[in-house]
C-alpha cells in the first residue's frame, strides 16, 4: 500500500470513530431529553413533544451501526463493504441535511406554541402541572401569579414554606430556553457531521476503487 492509500485507510478509520462517537452523543442527547420532557408530556395534550428526541435516538443509532460497518471496510479495505458504507453514508447525509433545514426553519414557531400548550395544561391539571415544576424547578406557566391568591405548592419554591419571594420563575421561560437549546444543538451537530460525512464518502469512494484495482491485480 503507498503512502496515499495508508493516509485514505487511517483518515476514514478515524472519521468513523467520529462519527460513532457522535452517534453515541445524539442517543445519550435524545434519551436525556425524553426523560426530562416526559412530565410535559403527561400533562400537555402535544404529542409531538416526542418528535425530535426520539428522532435523535433513531439517527444516532443509524450513524453508529454505519460508522462501525464503515470502520471495518476501511480496516478490511473490502470493496464491497466500502461501496455499501458510501451509499448508505450519502443517504444518511442527505437525510440529516433535511433535519437541519426542518429544525431550523421550524423551531422558532414551534418554541411559540409552548406557552399556549403550558397554559392549557395548567388550566386543565394543576397537579399534573406540579411535576413539571418539580422537573424544571419553576413556578406556575409564568411565575407565582399564575396561582393568583392560593397558596403556593411546594413545587414552586426550593424551601418551605413557599412564598412569591422565594419561588422560581415561570415555567413559559424554562421550557422554551430548553427546547432552543435542544433543537439548535442537534442542528449544529447535524451540519457538523455531514461535512465530515461528504469528505469520508469521498475517502470511501477512493479506498474501495483502491480495493478493487489491487482485487484485479492479484488475478494477474
């Protein structure tokens, strides 16, 4: 193998490492986000809460196997696994491409509607309410007002007894700070692999057309 082969070997290799890693980062992300929201999902009637982690964890786990198949072509340098990996990887890309878009074009009327949502769902169950407070450590959909004269829960403040001076901050906030937070992370993280994902389908491309030719030269 010549010096260019070895670098393409060992550049792919690694890039799919990253990719595993990377892999491994939206699953723990995607399932991290459903175990928080999972209050909000119990008391707000919008079940496409699930959505975009669930989608992090299906992703996560594609790019994960297709790094791992990929790293064994470039170690291998099978040129049938190489071909299988490039394809799949551009698929993979184009379909994270159009997440991005989705994410970014969509978030911020999306962030909009949770308010709304937090308001019906105190409206309708105050107790069920109180688990999100617990949750996100905040107070009523925005702030110790919501409650108007009652007496605050104790899932409104860090200590009892809970007063408007020492309760949290509405839940409004929080949550729509989160969801940002969440959505921008994962379309960052999206377009950051798919650049890396276009140089290694190239690199793939190249070791398996290298495969080939040296699979040629040992039937002379």
């Amino acid at each position: 193998m010549g010096c260019g082969e070895f670098l393409v070997k060992y550049i792919l290799f690694f890039a799919n490492l990253f990719f595993a890693l990377a892999g491994l980062a939206l699953i723990g992300l995607g399932v991290a986000v459903e175990l928080q929201i999972k209050e909000i999902t119990n008391a707000v009637e919008a079940s496409n809460f699930h959505i975009a982690p669930i989608a992090a964890i299906v992703v996560g786990s594609v790019v994960f196997l297709i790094a791992f198949f990929g790293c064994c072509g470039a170690v291998r340098e099978n040129n049938c696994m190489l071909i299988t990996y490039s394809i799949f990887m551009l698929i993979l890309m184009l379909l994270k491409v159009t997440l991005a878009v989705l994410i970014f074009v969509n978030l911020d009327s999306y962030v909009k509607e949770i308010p709304r949502w937090l308001n019906e769902a105190f409206s309708r169950d105050q107790t069920a309410f109180h688990q999100i407070e617990k949750t996100f450590k905040c107070c009523g959909p925005t702030g110790p007002l919501s409650y108007g004269n009652l007496v605050l829960p104790e899932t409104c403040c860090a200590s009892t007894p809970c007063t408007p001076f020492n309760s949290y901050t509405g839940c409004s906030t929080l949550v729509e700070d989160f969801f940002q937070t969440f959505g921008v992370a994962i379309g960052a993280l999206a377009i950051a692999v798919v650049a890396i994902e276009l140089v290694a389908i190239v690199f793939g491309l190249c070791l398996a057309n290298h495969a080939r030719n040296q699979s040629r030269r040992a039937h002379y």
